[in-house]
C-alpha cells in the first residue's frame, strides 16, 4: 500500500510539472543543446526515479531507506557535475585564447580529472550504502538501470523527434 502511494506522488510530481509549463517548442536536432530548466531537470529526476522504483520492487521498508539515499546520491552527483562543466567551459575558453598559460590549462585539466574520479567514488561508495538495503538482484538491475537509462532516453526522444519531422535524408546527403 505504501509502495502504491510513494508511485503515485512520484507520478504526480511528474505530471504536475509536465502540465504546468507552457508547450515548449520542439527543437531541432541540428540545433545546440540548450540548457534545460530547473523544472525540467526535477521532472526528469522523478521520472528517472519511478522508473528505478518500478523495475526494483521494492518493499515498504526497503522504498523508504532507498529513495533517501538515492536523492542524496542524485543531489552530490548533480553537483559534481555543475563543477565539471564549469571547469570545462573555463578550459574551453582558455583553449581560444593565442597563447593560454600551460600552467592554468594543466590546472583545469588535473581538476576535471578529479572530478571525474570523484564520480566514480561517489557511485561506488552508493552501491556499497544500497547493499544494506537492496537484493544482490534489485542491485543488479539498479547498476543496469543507471547505465542505460541516459542512454535509452535519448534514443527515445530522437525517435520520437523523427517520428514527427518525418523522413530525412541521411546526414552525408545534407551537405
């Protein structure tokens, strides 16, 4: 029952952040990717979230010790995330510069490097916090799931998108 419960707020946030927003424009593919909206990164980490709570099954007691440390996990990974891209963009601009200083290139470098390696602390220190909580097979399928989901998403929405601009020529006939 409980279970039950926690699925349909989730939904509800979904569909509550879905309905409460204009009717964005559907972009094109050729187009850069455009920073996405606070609501919309929130729409999508509830999706991502019921979809991960469907798949594990997971008890009343399990769900409740799970969606805590999973939101913990998600908020740390998201803001490692900000700091790489911000390492990135200043790298970035560096690079465009005639003669950058090598020691501020090497500087941003090493620090992304960091980060990177942070993240996979970060994820191998949550698989070892879910042991206590998950199945060796919810976990499993949570490993699964996090390296696919991404990835599955954005087939999706290509599909999609394709779906409603039609055939295309392949992108060598383009130009």
């Amino acid at each position: 029952m409980r279970k039950a419960f926690s699925m349909m707020i989730v939904l509800l946030l979904v569909l509550v952040g879905q309905y409460s927003q204009a009717q964005p424009r559907v972009p094109d593919p050729d187009d850069p990717p455009e920073e996405p909206e606070p609501s919309q990164m929130r729409n999508l980490e509830n999706l991502r979230l019921l979809k991960l709570l469907d798949l594990l099954n997971l008890s009343e007691e399990q769900s409740t010790e799970f969606i805590s440390e999973f939101g913990n996990f998600r908020k740390q990974m998201r803001q490692l995330r900000q700091d790489c891209e911000r390492e990135v963009d200043t790298l970035a601009e560096l690079a465009k510069e005639k003669s950058p200083e090598i020691k501020q290139v090497q500087q941003h470098i090493a620090e992304i490097d960091r980060l990177r390696i942070r993240r996979a602390e970060l994820t191998g220190e949550f698989h070892v916090k879910v042991t206590k909580i998950l199945t060796p097979v919810q976990l499993g399928k949570m490993v699964v799931f996090e390296e696919r989901f991404e990835r599955e998403l954005i087939e999706n929405i290509r599909g999609f998108r394709g779906r409603r601009r039609g055939p295309q020529a392949p992108m060598n006939k383009r130009l």
